[in-house]
C-alpha cells in the first residue's frame, strides 16, 4: 500500500495507545493540574460588534486570507532564474497574479500574510475572532485550502515541541478556550476525525473506521454520534490527543510533499457553559418592590469549534502518483470539487446547493451557508512552475468570500441545576421565615405593652391642660365682652353730634352746585348745535364738488388704462418675436449641419456634444467652426440684438427668462461674442441670476454661460471683482442637480487656473466649495473637480519656482490632499489623469513633502512613476522624486525601488 500513516505510526486495535469511546476525563491522567482562571480574566474579549464581518460590514460572511509559503530548497535552486508568480501587497490586503513580465491579476482578501507571517500573526488574524464567536456561544470553523505542499497542516496542525512559536491554530485555539473558562462549571469535549476515501474514521480509535453522518431532520443540524468525544480538562491533554491523532493521520511522499495528506483531518472541539441570567424582581401590590426575588436563570450555551484541515489538491503529473495513491488523489480532487461546487451556489444564491454529493460537504454544511461563523486561510506557493494550482486557489478564496451565513447563538436552559438551587433556597426560606416570624411576634408584644403605658400617661396630661385651658378661656371672654360695651356706648355719642352739624352746612354747597351745573350744560348744548350745522354744509359742498370732477376723471383713466395694457401686450409680443427669431435661426443652422452630415456620409462628423475638460456648457451646435456657424450668429445679432436678448433675461415671463439665458449661455460659447456680452453687461445679468433665482434650470445655465466667459483671462478678473466666486461658492452649496454642479465646477475651475487669483479665490471659499461639490459623485461632477485642483496645483507649482510663492501649499491647507490621494487610482480616466498631474505639481515643491508622506500620497506618485499610462506624466513624476531630499529620504527608509 503507497500511503502510510503519519510519522511512521501505524494505530489498530491491539495497539498500546488505545482510547476507549466514550473516554471520561478521569482516564487522561495529566502530569501537571493548573488551575485556570475565572471567566474573561486572560482573555480580551472583543464586543458584540465582532460579529459583523470586517471590511464591508456584512454579519457572517466568510473571512478569508492568504498565505504565501516561501520558496524551499527545490524551488530556490530550480527557479533561482524565475520571479515569483505572485506579489503581495499586505498594506492593501492585495494580491498580485502575474500573468507575465507584465500583465497580472489583483485580488483583494480580508487579510494577506506574507511569506515572514509569524504563527501566532496567522492565528489573530484569522482564528482568534472565532475563537471568541464559539466562547459567546457561536459555532465556528476555520479551515484550511490550498495546493499540497504550501503549508496547509503546519498552518493548523504543527504542536510546537521544539519551537513554541510555531505552535498552530489547533493549539493555540485551545490554549485561549482554556483561559477563558471556568472549570467548574464549564467543559470542553474533543473528537478528532479524518475523511478518507470518502469513508469517516475516528483518530481516536482508529477500529471506529465508518462512522455514520446523521442530519436532524426538523433543524438540518449535522452529528457524528459514532464519534470518540473525550472530555479534557487542561491543555497538556489535548496536546497529547492531538499527537495521538496525528499519528494516525494517513499520508505519503509524492513529487511535491514528501509527507502530503492523504485525508481531510477535522478536529472538533464542543465547548458547554453555564451563563447566569438576570435577576427579576417581584413587586408588591402598592407598586414597591418586595423583599423576594425570582432565582437567578441558568443558561447552557452549546457551541462547536471545527478545525478542518483539508487535503491538498494536486495534478498527477506534478505529484507522480500511480497505484492506490493514484485513487487517494481522484477521492481527495473529487471531494474539493463538490465542496467548490457548494460554495459556487451559496455565493451565486443558487436555490439548490449540492451538499449530499460528498461526505465532506455534508460536515461542512453548517460552515458555509449555515449558522457558524467561519474563516477560512487559503494556501499559496511562489514556484511559477505551480501558477496554474496558484490561481485556482485563489479563485476558491475568491468565491468563499461571497458566502454569508446566518449567525445563531445556541442557548438553553439548565432545568437541573435550577431544579437543585431552587430546593437549596427554599430550605433556606423555610429557616429564615421561621426565624423571623418568632422575632417579629415578640417585637409586636413588647411593642403593644409600650403603646399602651404611654396612652395612659398622654390621656392624664391631656386631661389636665384641658381644664387649665377652659378657665383661661372663660375669664378672657367675659373681659372681652365687657370692653366693647364701653365702646358702643362712647360711639353713639359721637356719632349724634356730628350728625346735626354737617347736615347743616351740606346744605348750602348743594344748592350752589347745582346751579352752576346747569349753565355748563346749557352752554356746551348750544357749541354742539353750531357745529354740526357747519358740518352738514361743507358735506354739501363737498358733494357738489365731486360731482363735477366725476365725468372728467373717468374718461382719463379708461385712457391711460388702455395706453398701459397696449404697453404691456407689445412689450410680450417683442419678446415672444425675439425668441421665434432665434429659435429660427438655432433650427435653421441644425438642419444645415445634418444635412451636411449626411452628404459626408460619416456619423464621425456629428456632433460631439459638450467638452468637459474646457467648457462645460458648450452646446453642440457652436461646436463646428465653418462659415455657417458664423453666419448665424451674425445674423442674430443684426435681427435681434444682444441687447434686447440681454434684457430679456429680466422679463416676468419664467419661459422666456429660461429662453433667453439659454441663447446668452450658446453665444458666450464662442471668443468671438465673449467681449461683446461683457462689455454689453452680460456678466453682471448672468450674476445677478445666480443670486437672485432659485429656479435650478436658470442657475444652471447661467453658471455654463459664467463657465465659458471665465476661458478668457479677462473675463476672469471680472469675475472676482463682481463677486462672482462667492456666488458661485453659495450655488454649489445649495445646489443638488448634478448638472448644475458640474456647470458650477468648471466655472471654479477655470478660474483656478489664473496665477493672479489664487489668493483670492481661497480667500473668497473657491477651494472649499470646489472640496464640497464631492459629495455629488458623479463622475462628470469630480472630472471638472479634479481639473480645478490640478489647476490651481500647476499655478502654485509656477509660482514656486519663479520665488513668487513660498509656504505650504493652499490646497493641503483647505484639506484637499485626503481626497486627491484617495482619487489617484480612479477608474475614470480623466479623473486620475487630472489628480496625477496636481500630485505631480505639489511634489515639486520641497515643504510639501512632509505633508505628502503623511498623507500617503508617496505612494501613489510611485505608482504614477511605474504605472502611469501617459509617458510625460511618468517623466515628471520621476523627476519630481529624483529632485526631492525628502522623497528620496523616506524611500530609502522603506525599501522602495522605482
């Protein structure tokens, strides 16, 4: 037989290492008991939050990584001549395939592990989460996958006798469970199986060689009751099972791995731990809370950690596998087939997943598309020999990651131990109450005795003070009463003289005041008669007077009424033969350039609608340059006139505003009318309609046509002077439409490249609201964006190096430099050409590369010097690190060659 069992050893039933099923913990006798400590003492924990899959915040999807193995000795002298086939980028979590000398594939992983990955990085990275997951109460796999021969065993399996660092996933797993439990109450059971030939045999008990696979029917759940499970209690005792089933692992010496994996090794750790609930109080009937409380809820969480260490897959022409090991390799690519078939329907939601087709998919079914938790680390060699196995292992890492699975804590009442510590509190009670109820019948005796003593002493002294009182109360009334006859008696006195004499003398002063009355009130009657007669005459008068006037007035007013509306009506007509007359001369000037098209014959010579990288509104119909296009703007000028077009931007009529800034905008797209429409006021009505319109197609049309007039330098600075920046800073904040934007960009943009006004469009907002406009995402939107910062970056860079400009530069000051970094590698193309070159220009300048570094744009102008499509954007960028200390200095620091 070609395979043998690994490390020489070769277990049966008779054999000195046997473990009986089901093995108690009493029979691993360890030679040194440690105590571990309680719950969460050695063990960061990670939040709830842990649970979500990192990189795209998806809850349970698939984290995968990969490791690269570095090159062996027969790889060192048979490929000395060869590059690898791949290159890592661990910083970016990428990886890149080569293709050839120079073409290759990137992919991007959760994490990427270099070929100088330590073990215990590899177990953080990708086993420690689920580790936590399975001691919340979480299922968890971590498996392995990758060509034989890169590693995949001694990524999980390697125990570390001679060099703990090299301790593997298995071990180390264990070694945190074991510090995070408490041995009390929790424990820890192991079974430790391999999958050969399609046929499920214990490691354990290496006679147990069929073991059945049995699936709940009402919950999917998948067992293995055949199984050895082995209770263990400290670390050293796993380490020896695991030793005993390594043992037993079958293996052979191929072309490609003198001691390669014959089977599919799955250890599984089930992991039980007794969770206390919350406390609930019971309240009384008044609402307080009562002095007895409902016990504590025990909870059982059951939780399974898989470890799967796959066979490796292998082409029989590299592996040189003939005979028995030549049907061990079919069963081995035959299982990993249906177990990529599998993966490919979970990550494509296909309806059916073919999980009975292999054993192993049948194990894994909980894994991938189930309620666990899973990790999975895909194995890599450098050899291009092997580049094909390479890229097929990736693509399965690839697919993987599209998994999700439906997270589940498993938890359940522990009825037995709540059963126990319910007796033993009731016992308690029973005592307690008793107790109680003896002390509180004394207290009330002893209480009722003293009440009634000081009863008896209250009711003599109430007595007492009662009868003191009522005396007091009789000789205070009778004193009382006996004054205030005297009064009486001295008021009516009084009273009866007083009486008489002002009686007398109130007399005399009555009758004098009433005459007096009486001639005030005759007086006032007779004022009140003569002015209401004077009224009612100058009412007549008055009436007589308008009466005249009436027939003259009315006839005036029907008059000027009539005059105001003819006004009015041939003021619209105006407008209205204005805009006939343009739209005549627009469709007139269309028709002449299709037909010319169509004469050519060649679609090529059609229109070739906006130019995004000058003028952002320039209609298609100015785009040409022949004698028709002139002539008809000439004759639009003679039959209309600009300033009749220009004044029909402040017409009442909504349409005929929208109109006329529309002819504006198509007019100012030409240089030849551009003078003409600033020195007509044409700017200052554009301006005007940028602040005073909300309407968004007036804002929009008026900022291409500001757009095309600020191509001319001269424009540029009438721009700013009238305010123009701050008006365009307040539209880009307010605005939504992308269009719109985009007209608002360009204009900023084309002012960003004026050396003279790069103070004061910062100084105005121009930087911040170009920065701000972002937020659209539109690729059109960030294209007129990324010009402007290359703009405003060229100007600065000239600037520089004339000694007019010194200092950091305005745009990393306004916070630009985070984004121009994270828009370097955009995928439209004049979106990353514009963001190389004002990377390019801001390097040039020697006290912006600290800045740079910082920010991580060195970086991308390595890349820009490499990879650039365009030959002079790679020449400058490689000047610009040639000629910088800075650069060069930091390069040297971190490697980098270019």
């Amino acid at each position: 037989m070609a395979s043998s069992y690994r490390n020489g050893y070769r277990g049966s039933s008779s054999g000195s290492m046997k473990v009986d099923r089901p093995v108690p913990s009493s029979n691993l006798k360890a030679s040194s008991f440690k105590s571990r400590p309680s719950a969460g003492s050695a063990l960061r924990r990670s939040s709830p939050a842990s649970l979500t899959a990192l990189g795209d915040g998806v809850p349970g999807r698939v984290r995968v990584a990969v490791r690269l193995r570095p090159r062996n000795a027969e790889e060192l002298a048979a490929d000395a001549d060869f590059a690898d086939c791949v290159e890592l980028q661990p910083e970016l979590k990428r990886l890149k395939l080569r293709k050839n000398n120079w073409d290759s594939d990137t992919y991007e992983f959760d994490e990427v592990l270099t070929e100088f990955a330590s073990q215990k990085r590899v177990y953080e990275v990708v086993a420690k989460p689920v580790v936590e997951s399975v001691l919340d109460g979480y299922n968890g796999t971590v498996m392995a996958y990758g060509q034989t021969g890169t590693g995949k065993t001694f990524t999980l399996g390697r125990i570390g006798e001679e060099d703990t660092s090299d301790r593997g996933i298995m071990v180390r797993s264990m070694e945190d469970i074991f510090a995070d439990i408490s041995p009390e109450t929790d424990s820890i059971s192991v079974s430790y199986l391999q999958l050969y030939m399609e046929t499920l045999q214990d490691l354990l008990d290496p006679a147990n060689d069929n073991i059945p696979i049995v699936e709940d029917p009402k919950t999917g759940d998948v067992s293995v009751p055949g199984a050895t499970l082995v209770e263990i209690r400290d670390q050293q005792s796993f380490v020896e099972l695991l030793r005993i089933g390594e043992a037993h692992r079958i293996a052979a010496n191929t072309k490609l791995n003198t001691e390669s994996s014959r089977s599919h090794a799955i250890l599984m750790v089930h992991v039980r731990r007794s969770v206390t609930g919350r406390e609930d109080i019971i309240s009384s009937e008044n609402g307080d809370p009562s002095h007895l409380a409902k016990p504590f809820k025990p909870l059982v969480r059951k939780s399974k950690l898989v470890v799967v260490d796959l066979a490796g897959s292998e082409r029989v022409h590299k592996s040189g596998s003939e005979g028995h090991m030549l049907e061990e390799a079919k069963s081995i690519n035959l299982s990993l087939s249906a177990l990529g078939k599998c993966i490919n329907a979970l990550a494509e939601n296909s309806a059916h997943v073919p999980v009975r087709d292999s054993k192993l998919t049948r194990l894994l079914r909980d894994s991938f598309g189930g309620t666990a938790r899973t990790s999975l680390i895909v194995t890599i060699g450098p050899s291009p020999r092997h580049r094909g196995e390479t890229a097929s292992t990736i693509q399965f890492g690839q697919r993987a990651m599209k998994v999700e699975n439906m997270l589940k804590i498993k938890e359940e009442f522990d009825y037995k131990s709540l059963s126990r510590r319910l007796e033993v509190q009731v016992d308690k009670l029973i005592v307690e109450n008793e107790r109680q109820q003896k002390a509180f019948e004394d207290e009330v005796e002893r209480i009722n005795v003293e009440a009634q003593n000081r009863i008896s002493e209250v009711e003599r002294s109430f007595t007492d003070a009662l009868e003191k009182e009522r005396l007091k109360c009789q000789m205070d009334y009778m004193e009382s009463v006996k004054q205030l006859e005297e009064k009486l008696v001295l008021n009516q006195q009084k009273h009866d003289c007083d009486g008489f004499t002002d009686g007398l003398c109130n007399g005399q002063g009555s009758r004098l005041s009433v005459a007096e009355i009486n001639n005030l009130l005759e007086k006032e009657t007779n004022l009140r008669k003569a002015a209401e007669e004077e009224v009612e005459h100058l009412k007549s008068q008055l009436g007589q007077h308008l009466q005249l006037e009436a027939g003259g007035d009315t006839e005036v007013l029907k008059l000027l009424k009539i005059i105001e509306d003819e006004a009015h009506q041939k003021k619209k007509l105006e407008e209205e033969i204005i805009i006939l007359r343009s739209q005549l001369l627009q469709s007139t000037f269309e028709a002449d350039q299709m037909r010319r098209c169509l004469e050519r014959s060649g679609p090529g010579n059609a229109y070739t609608g906006l130019d995004s990288s000058m003028s952002p509104f320039r209609h298609s119909q100015f785009k040409d340059s022949g004698n028709g296009q002139k002539a008809s703007i000439a004759t639009l000028f003679e039959q209309v006139g600009l300033q009749k077009i220009l004044a029909l931007l402040e017409s009442e009529d909504a349409n005929v505003r929208i109109h006329a800034v529309k002819v504006v905008a198509n007019l100012a797209a030409e240089e030849a009318n551009q003078k003409k429409i600033v020195e007509s006021g044409g700017l200052t009505s554009l301006l005007m309609l940028l602040r005073s319109f909300e309407d968004e197609t007036v804002r929009r049309v008026a900022a291409g046509a500001i757009a095309n007039l600020a191509m001319n330098e001269a424009n540029q600075e009438l721009i700013m002077l009238e305010g123009g920046i701050s008006l365009l800073s307040i539209t880009a904040a307010d605005a939504e439409d992308p269009q719109t934007l985009r007209m608002v960009a360009g204009a900023i943009a084309n002012l960003c490249g004026n050396d003279k006004l790069q103070m004061k469009l910062r100084s105005e907002g121009g930087i911040k609201a170009l920065l701000g406009i972002v937020r659209c995402g539109h690729p059109d939107v960030l294209s007129q964006v990324a010009r402007g910062i290359a703009n405003f970056a060229k100007c600065e860079s000239r600037g520089s190096t004339q000694g007019i400009k010194s200092g950091r530069s305005l745009l990393i000051e306004d916070g630009a430099l985070p984004w121009i970094v994270q828009n370097a590698n955009n995928e439209a193309a004049p979106i990353r050409r514009h963001i190389e070159l004002a990377l390019c220009h801001l390097a040039q300048h020697e006290v912006n590369a600290k800045d740079m570094i910082s920010g991580g744009a060195l970086w991308e102008l390595v890349r820009i010097s490499r990879d650039c499509s365009r030959e002079d954007i790679r020449s400058l960028a490689r000047r610009t690190l040639n000629s910088s200390p800075t650069f060069k200095s930091e390069m040297r620091r971190l490697r980098i060659e270019y």
